[in-house]
C-alpha cells in the first residue's frame, strides 16, 4: 500500500461499465513526513473518502480487485481512510 492525500475529483461521463457508479478521486502521492512526490493519479474510492483525506491505496492488479467486476482495467483504488501515523525517532 501506498499513502496518498485527495486533492480533487475527477468527473467521467462516459467510461467502461465496470466502473459506473464508482466515485473517481485525484491523488497526490505523500511520503512517510506527507511529503508530495511524484505526479498525481486518478484512483477510485469505495470508501467514501473525500478531498484533504489521507489515504492508503494500491495500484496493479491489486487495485481492480475492489470492484465487483474482477475483470477490470483499474489502476489505482484507495483502500482505507488514515487516522494517525506513528514514527519512531530517528537517529
């Protein structure tokens, strides 16, 4: 899994059908500080997470497997809202 901050929603009229009804977000990968990186990415949410959300999410396979229909071509899923994070020192 990876953390991600949702920046956005992205709206599709039109799109395959194993995606309708499914909620589309933007996401701004974070590293373990929350530090931005990378380039932002379309992911879906079956969790209802929202714009400033921090959130777990997985791409590849592993991403489709959210959704009902398993043959899917899905990238990206967020997969759990985060509600703390805990670090030990570092040295």
């Amino acid at each position: 899994m990876k953390l991600g901050r949702v920046t956005g929603r992205v709206v599709s009229t039109k799109k395959v059908e194993s995606f309708e009804g499914v909620k589309l977000l933007l996401v701004q990968p974070v590293d373990e500080n929350l530090v931005p990186f990378g380039d932002p990415l379309v992911a879906f949410d079956t969790i209802r997470s929202g714009p400033g959300d921090l959130v777990c999410y997985e791409t590849s396979k592993e991403a489709g497997r959210v959704l009902e229909t398993m043959m899917n071509p899905c990238d990206a899923a967020i997969v759990g809202i985060v509600d703390n994070i805990f670090l030990e020192n570092k040295r």
